[in-house]
C-alpha cells in the first residue's frame, strides 16, 4: 500500500521546527554579541551606529556562505528580521570581530539546538515565570557580557527569545555559557580596536568594600555602587527580586520602617541584595536569618549618620551565619590587604557549562580579614 503524502508532513513540520528553533539561538547569540560590542563601544565613547541595511543585507549574506549550516543560512536569509541580522554582523565586524572565527561556533551552537529539538518533541515545563535575570546569575560570571545583556536596549527581546528556546526544550543555560564566551571575545576584539586594553580596572567602590559584605560573593570589578539601579544590575538583581529583598527585611523588623528605609538607600544595600540572592539559590531559608536584626540591636547604638551603614552590615552579619547563631556584631573594617591583593576571575557557578576561565576583572571574595587568600567563589 502507498503512504499518503500527508504522512510526511509531521515529520516536515519538526523539521521546519527544529530549524526555526536552531535560527532563534543563532538571533540570541547575536544579539548578545552586538549588545557586547555595543557595551564596549559606549564605555569608551565610540559607539558607533549600525550600516546601512541595504548594503549590509548584501555584504552579510556573502558572509554567511559555507559558514553557517545550509538551511540555518537559508532561514536566516528568509527571515523578516535578516536586515537587522545583517546590520548587527556587519556592525561586528567593523568593530574588529572576525567573522570567519565567530560564525561557525555560532553555527556549532545552532546545530546542537537543531538535535536537542529533534530529540525533544515533548515540551518540558519552564523553571520559572520570566526569571531570567536569576538564570543570568546562576549561569554566566559577573562581567562586561552579562551587564552587557542586562544593560541591552534589546534585553526584553532576548529575555523572550530564552522563554521560547525553553519551552522546545532547549538547554537554554548550555546555549548562554556557549554565547558567554563568545561575547568575551567580542568584547576583547571590539576594545582591541578601541585601544582600550583588555583588563578593566577594579573600581574604588569594589576596593573599598573588600571585607564582610563582599565575602564568598562574585563581585564585578567595574561595580558602580554612585547608581543602585546599575549596581544591582551589574549584579544581576532584578527589580522584582529587590523588593521582595526589601520587604524580607523590613517584615524582619517591624516598627522601623525609617531605619529600613534608610538602609535600602545605603550605597552598600546592593551588597546585602547579592548576598541574600545567593542564599535563595541556595534554598537557605533568608526568613529565619533575618530574624536575627530583632535579636540584636546593637546596629541602633552610635551616630545617626552611620544608623544606615550599621544596619546594612547588620543584616549581612545574620545572613553570614547560621539563624540564631550569629555572635555579637563588630565594627566592619575594610581589608587593606584584599585591596592591594590582585582580583582574580570568579569560575562559572552551580549550572553553568563546563568551559575555560572567565574573563578578568572579577572578583570573587572568599574570606574576610586581614589576609585573604585569592581563589574561585564557591
């Protein structure tokens, strides 16, 4: 008996699927990259508009050939978003980013979204509502790329590119560790034309703030404590997550709200939010640590300049240790010796690919004190 035609056309439309899906990691990839380039760009006072669509199509597509897999290309060139397309990698290039060395690893990550749709044709479920900014900390290093994304005009468009990735049951994490580093060498090759070096300096609010509030956390070394909003975005604290960070700490001590309040606009507050998002990743129960402020008030005592300081490293002191068990509080003191100390790269965190070492210009603190020893965080 002859098969129907139609019995080809499941197959045809997972087919057409799996592609799709391959192309929309290769537009995420891309996105960040140029968003890199971007971030670069502007540090240095350079940013630089995008060509011209038309000529960009043009100069683009002679790119792409025997770069990219046949019908990732193809999708890519038919594709109602490909003028854009072409503009971000031409925008690349220009920049100094070469594209014979990017293009078939963006290729390679395509192929391997392409397999895990093929290979999935059940849809798994999402991990969360939207949380991407908690999969950013969770999977790349604090860093020029994941500010970069963060900071990105087109964020929202990435962020749902990751929900739509997920939901075909895509490693959305794998594909971000993968996009990390090529970003890393964007950044590299877009500051190499800039002439701005590739070892960013460690800002005075990061050397200032070695110690206790810093401890065991991954630190970016360009953290810009002047603004709360980049500070905790360079921390990859979302608004949403802030607030519930807030009201967590005000609930813990009931009747100050002034105290509280002042607190949340401590240049320092941004410090105790990473901190308190760490431990949530952690499944550590931040109620109960909390607790502890009530117990210990010794934060009212001294001058009301320094009531806010106070209370921000009293909360960091509960969250340290074990709920209940917190010793007395001490008189925070900077580490002098952390300060001078050279900062080294945090590794990758709980869920990332496994790959090579991150860029410079991280810190990762691991114990306070007067002799820290440099190492990976945890």
């Amino acid at each position: 008996m002859t098969t129907p035609a139609s019995g080809d056309e499941p197959f045809a439309e997972a087919t057409g699927e799996a592609v799709q899906t391959a192309v929309m990691s290769v537009r995420l990839v891309l996105a960040i990259a140029d968003a890199v380039r971007r971030h670069q760009q502007r540090r240095n006072k350079a940013e630089q508009e995008l060509p011209p669509a038309d000529k960009a199509a043009v100069e683009a597509k002679e790119e792409l050939k025997d770069l990219l897999p046949a019908d990732i290309s193809a999708a890519l060139l038919k594709g109602a978003d490909w003028p854009q397309l072409a503009q971000q990698l031409m925008a690349l290039k220009q920049a100094g980013v070469d594209l014979e060395q990017l293009l078939p690893r963006v290729g390679e990550i395509a192929v391997t979204v392409r397999e895990q749709v093929e290979a999935n044709a059940d849809r798994v479920a999402r991990e969360g509502t939207g949380q991407w900014e908690k999969m950013l900390r969770e999977t790349l290093p604090a860093g020029p790329v994941r500010e970069a994304i963060l900071s990105s005009p087109g964020w929202p468009d990435i962020a749902a590119t990751m929900g739509k990735l997920d939901e075909r049951g895509v490693d959305v994490r794998q594909i971000l560790a993968a996009a990390h580093d090529e970003g890393l060498g964007v950044d590299q090759a877009v500051a190499k034309v800039l002439a701005s070096g590739t070892v960013p300096t460690t800002s005075r609010d990061v050397l200032l703030s070695y110690g206790p509030l810093t401890v065991g956390l991954q630190i970016p070394g360009e953290l810009d404590l002047s603004s709360p909003k980049r500070a905790l975005r360079q921390l990859a604290i979302s608004p949403e997550e802030n607030a519930r960070y807030m009201k967590l700490v005000a609930e813990a001590l009931p009747g100050r709200d002034r105290e509280v309040s002042r607190a949340f606009l401590s240049k320092q507050w941004p410090f105790v939010a990473a901190r308190m998002a760490k431990m949530e990743n952690e499944g550590k129960p931040l109620a109960a640590h909390l607790a502890g402020l009530a117990k210990d008030t010794s934060w009212e005592q001294g001058s009301d300049e320094q009531l806010a300081s106070r209370l921000v490293h009293a909360a960091n002191h509960v969250l340290l240790h074990e709920p209940g068990k917190a010793p007395a509080v001490t008189r925070p003191r900077a580490s002098t010796a952390a300060a001078r100390s050279s900062s080294v790269t945090a590794g990758p965190t709980k869920g990332q690919a496994a790959r090579g070492p991150a860029e410079p210009g991280v810190a990762a603190h691991r114990q306070a004190g007067p002799s820290p020893r440099p190492g990976r965080s945890r």
